[in-house]
C-alpha cells in the first residue's frame, strides 16, 4: 500500500507540473502527497536532532544532562493542568570552558586564521580567475592545464614534502605557515574564471574606454558585479578555513596557537566525561558558520551548483 | 588573435603616449594577475608534488635525516598488515557511504522537485544543514551521540525497536560497529549535501521533455528512465566521483569519534590516518609520500573506472 503509494505519485505529480492549471487531484494522489510531506518531514528532523540535541546538551547542568532526552522542561500545575512552564538551563559549562581550557585563544585564533584566509583567498583567486576568464596571452592553455591536472592529485600527496620546506622556512607552529600555502585555491580559480566568464565584455570595454585601468576595472567593475560568486566563494572558503584538521595539527604545536579544530579535539582526549563542557565548546565552535550561512544562502547554492550543472 | 593587433597598435607610431600605456598594460595585466597564484603554486604546489615523488624512495627521521632506500617503501608497504587494514576499512567506509547516500540524495532530491511542494527553501536548507559542521566537530558530537546507555542514538533505537537494540550498544568499542558507526555519521554529513547538486540538476532538466513524454503516453517510470536519468548523467557522475575521492580520503572523522585511536583491532584505521600516523606521528616523511602517492594512484584509478562505467567520456567527445 505505501510503497504503492510512493510510486504512483510521481506519475500524478509530473504531468500536473507541466501544464498550468493542474488537474483536479484524484484522492490517490493526495495521498501521496502527504506522504511525500511525511518523509520530507522525518529527513529534516534526522537532519536536525543532533544539533538541537547539541544546544540542549550544553545549556544542561550535569543533573540533567542525561535524566532529560533534550531539554530539561520544568513542569508545573496550571490552574489544575499539568503543563511546561520552563527551561531548567545554565551558563555552568561555558564558564567551565573558558576557565578550565584557553577557549577564548582557540576562538580567536581561529577567527584571526579562516578570516585572514577568506581574505586572501579571495583577492588571489579572483585575480588569476579574472586574468584567465578575459584575457588572451600566451601561456594560457598551460596554465590551465597544470591547474586541471593538479586539481586530480589528492592533498595527501604533498603534505610531507609541504611539511618539509615549511620548516626549513621556519614555518612551523606559525600563522603564516596555515595560511600562505592555501592562499590560493585551484577551484577558487576555476568558480570565478566560470562567473567572470558571464560577464559582458561590453561593461569591460566602456569601462577600458572610460580610462579605467586594468586592475580598476577588476575591482570597481567585474567583482561587483559578480557578488554572488564572491560571496559563495567567501563562506566556502571561510568553512574550509573553520572547520580544517589535519594540516593545523601537524603544523601547530603550541596550545594557546591551536584553533578550535585542534583544541576542542585535545580537550576531548583530557575531560572525557564532561559532557556539557565538551558541548558548550562544540556549540560554540560550530555557530559562526551556521550563521554566516544563514547570511549567505542563496548565493552559497547558486555557487555550489554553478560549477556541476552549466560546467 | 587579439594580442597580435594589440602589438600593431601598439607599435603605431599615431598613438598618443597615454594610449601606448594603456594598450601596454592590457598586454602585462594578465601576467600580473595570475603571478601571486603562479608563484605560491610553483612553491607550494608543484614543488612538492615533485619533491614527494623523490621522498617517496627514502626512508626518513624527521625532516632532516634521509637515507634513500628505491622502492623499498612501497615493497614494506605492500606487507605491512596495518595497511592492508587500513585500505581495507576505507574501501568498505567507500563502498557503504556511496551506495547508501546517492540513491538516498538522489530521493531526496525527487521528493523536493515535485513542482507543488511548499517550503523547498526550508527544507533544503535542514538538510543541507549538517554539511555545516567540520568532520571534527561532528565527531566530537557523534561520540557523545553514540555512548551506551545514554547516548541519544542508544535510547531511539531502544525504543524504536522495542527493546531489540541494547541500551548498552557500544558503537565506538565494538569492532563490529565501528563501521556502521562511521557510515552512520557520515549518511547524516553528507546525504543533503549531494542532495543539493540532484535538485539543481533535475529542476534544468527541460520540462517540455517530460510533456513530450506525456504526449507519448510514457508512464512515470518510463519517464524517469528516458528523461530525468539521461538529464542528471553528468551531475551523478560529478557527485559519485567526489563523493568516492572523498570517502577515499576518510580521517577527521573516525580520528575524533575515536578519541584519537584507530580504535580496537584497528576498525577505525583509514589510509590517512595511518599516513598520519607514520609521516607526523613516527616522523617517517618518506614512507608518508609513498603512502600518498598509493593513495593518489588508486583513487585516480577508481575514479576513471567511475568515468568509463557511466561513459561521461563518451559524452565529452559527442
């Protein structure tokens, strides 16, 4: 019955999407459609619970951590009706994390390092994207496909040599050493040069006419008008900055330089059974970028996709 | 073809001294754009890709001690038990994670293009959601997630199966599920994330095929099969290559659920992670280039079975 369900609905839905008025639905097809909003339904919960899970368990006190499933809810009588009248929550394990461990350092160790990265990310590939998507000049080709070609051969491959020369240059446990070796990014290139390609030669030339120089018009013209792009690039860059492990724990190795990845990772190893602190620091840690991709959605999707689809 | 008028111009001797600068500049703007990308590539890129192929015959203490030993990484490497184990969770980590999530993406993604669906927004937007989280910081949650007697995961599944799952299941110290464990927490990463470039590919396929379907008298299932499969081809190709590379390049993630162990008996042991392990742990940066280099090699060749299997070459060349 259901799955039968399942499969017809397709067959109803389609058609209906073509023409523009749909037909009158027959009962079997507003079945499946609750069903269809059924499953949809259950895939955001499993997507959701654990980070509301995440929030609950580190508002919790240790009494409540595990005695309540999510929140600790505080019920009481209301006029003779049983009903929540509170949150049982505490600030506990947040202090608890900035005393016990330099928490505070992680953060801004690793706001100083995604941040400086988006910056200069974005400036280097964007240049050479825009250099390759408009110009014409020899050499071109090769360059392009070098870059292709690297694109194939996994990081792993260069970390121990990368490591190497890193610390001949005395790079090692140092912020330079994060950021100067990522500063620019192949696929950087590659989404600009795609957006910069859109872009009409047109605006290029009146601009070029108005005496603007070549850089001006990178700057004043075609970057602006490619704001969506820029911002995608922004918080993929910035999350791949946030959220990187393995190349930060090789090269780091002093405790108030770690950056979150690292700390809250070595915190685990140490208060294994503090649950709430451990939350409180993944809370924290995982925040800006949900909220910086709330700012930047529509442009991340378009972006994301850019690439896949039209390429 | 541009640059060669460019360079008449420039040499004609009518151009005004502004306009010779002008020109001149269009000519080296290009080369001053793509410089900063070219040397830090050079540096940073190249150099090391060269400099791990020749690391990968020495056997190394640290970054200043070699002693150059040919193939003999890759002959220890081809007997070393832990590699073998290593190759053999990250293979079985692959095969589970890409055949569980594309086909639940790609579902996902059907559900959602239906044309009347209300909130698409949002709902894309709680899906893709988990994909925000770094491996590192997942995994910190998952371990707790995922203890016994208490964890979330534990209790749902006690009561979802009446009692048939333990309370006291150990998903992180048994062995046995470890991997199940590990894919778990990957399907919740990454399933929206892939279900992402699905939508965007079915919602351009072009819906005049569909009515041309209709007219035919295609039934849905038909449909599916001569329009939407043809239609996403590509963008599934896309998504099963870089999903399999990245399952391939599996660490962070069993690396922090497991409290920084490959767990017992090794079930949490990837490839990189024992890379890790030699080259930054032991300090053997040649035998982590040979690694590498094992790695990059058969992921590339994985992947061009991938190409040829769902014939995208075939495509290109159309």
């Amino acid at each position: 019955m259901t799955t039968a369900d399942a499969t017809t609905t397709p067959a109803s839905a389609t058609p209906a999407s073509a023409a523009p008025a749909p037909p009158r639905l027959r009962p079997l097809a507003v079945g499946g459609r609750i069903l269809i909003y059924v499953m949809l339904c259950l895939a955001t919960v499993s997507a959701l619970t654990p980070v509301v899970w995440l929030l609950a368990a580190s508002t919790k006190g240790p009494q409540d951590l595990f005695s309540h499933t999510f929140f600790a809810v505080e019920w009481g009588k209301v006029g003779g009706i049983t009903l929540p009248v509170g949150i049982r929550a505490t600030l506990k394990n947040f202090q608890e994390l900035f005393t016990t461990v330099p928490f505070f350092r992680y953060i801004l160790n690793s706001v100083f390092f995604a941040s400086t990265s988006v910056v200069v990310q974005l400036f280097l590939s964007s240049l050479a994207g825009y250099g390759l998507a408009k110009y014409d000049f020899w050499g071109k080709k090769a360059v392009m496909i070098l870059m292709i070609s690297t694109l194939m051969i996994p990081g792993q491959v260069t970390m121990a040599p990368a490591y190497e020369l890193l610390y001949r240059f005395g790079f090692v446990d140092t912020y330079h050493g994060l950021i100067i070796p990522g500063a620019v990014s192949v696929f950087g290139i590659f989404l600009f040069r795609q957006a910069f390609l859109q872009v009409p030669n047109e605006l290029i030339h009146a601009a070029r006419i108005d005496g603007c120089s070549e850089f001006r018009i990178y700057w004043d013209v075609v970057m602006p008008v490619s704001r969506p792009m820029v911002g995608a690039f922004c918080l993929i860059s910035f999350m791949g900055a946030w959220n990187s492990f393995l190349w930060p724990q090789i090269l780091l190795h002093t405790n108030t330089r770690y950056t979150l990845p690292i700390g809250l990772n070595q915190m685990v190893g140490l208060y294994q059974q503090q649950y709430g602190m451990l939350m409180a620091g993944t809370l924290i840690s995982v925040l800006p970028v949900i909220v910086l991709f709330l700012l930047l959605q529509r442009e991340f999707v378009a972006g994301l996709t850019a690439g896949a689809v039209k390429g | 073809m541009t640059t060669t008028t460019l360079k008449e111009q420039a040499g004609h001797p009518t151009l005004t001294r502004g306009e010779r600068w002008t020109l001149l500049q269009q000519k080296i703007a290009p080369y001053l754009f793509i410089s900063p990308f070219l040397i830090l590539f050079a540096v940073f890129g190249l150099y090391p890709i060269l400099k791990s192929i020749q690391l990968s015959t020495y056997v190394t203490n640290g970054p200043k001690d070699a002693v150059f030993i040919g193939l003999g990484n890759f002959r220890y490497l081809l007997h070393d038990a832990d590699f073998h184990t290593a190759v053999r969770n990250t293979v079985t980590y692959a095969f589970w994670t890409v055949c569980l999530q594309l086909p639940l993406a790609l579902g996902l993604a059907l559900l959602l293009s239906q044309p009347w669906i209300r909130g698409r927004e949002w709902f894309r937007l709680a899906f893709f959601s988990p994909n925000l989280l770094g491996q590192v910081f997942v995994g910190v949650l998952f371990s707790v997630l995922f203890i016994p007697q208490y964890g979330l995961l534990n209790r749902f599944l006690h009561w979802a199966t009446a009692g048939g799952i333990a309370l006291d299941t150990k998903w992180l110290a048994d062995p046995a599920l470890i991997m199940p464990a590990l894919v778990l927490t990957s399907l919740w990463m990454y399933v929206g994330f892939n279900m992402i470039y699905f939508l965007a590919a079915l919602q351009a396929v072009d819906k005049e095929l569909y009515e041309a379907a209709t007219v035919d008298g295609a039934n849905s299932w038909q449909q599916f099969l001569a329009v939407t499969v043809p239609g996403i081809r590509p963008v599934a190709t896309f998504v099963l290559v870089t999903s399999t590379i990245g399952s391939f390049q599996l660490f962070e993630l069993p690396y922090t659920l497991l409290n920084n162990t490959a767990g017992p008996n090794n079930a949490g042991l990837t490839v990189v992670m024992y890379l890790y392990n030699n080259g930054f742990v032991s300090g053997d940066l040649g035998y982590a280039s040979a690694v590498g280099w094992t790695l990059a090699l058969g992921v590339l060749l994985i992947s061009v079975i991938q190409m040829r299997i769902t014939g995208t070459f075939k495509g290109a060349n159309e």
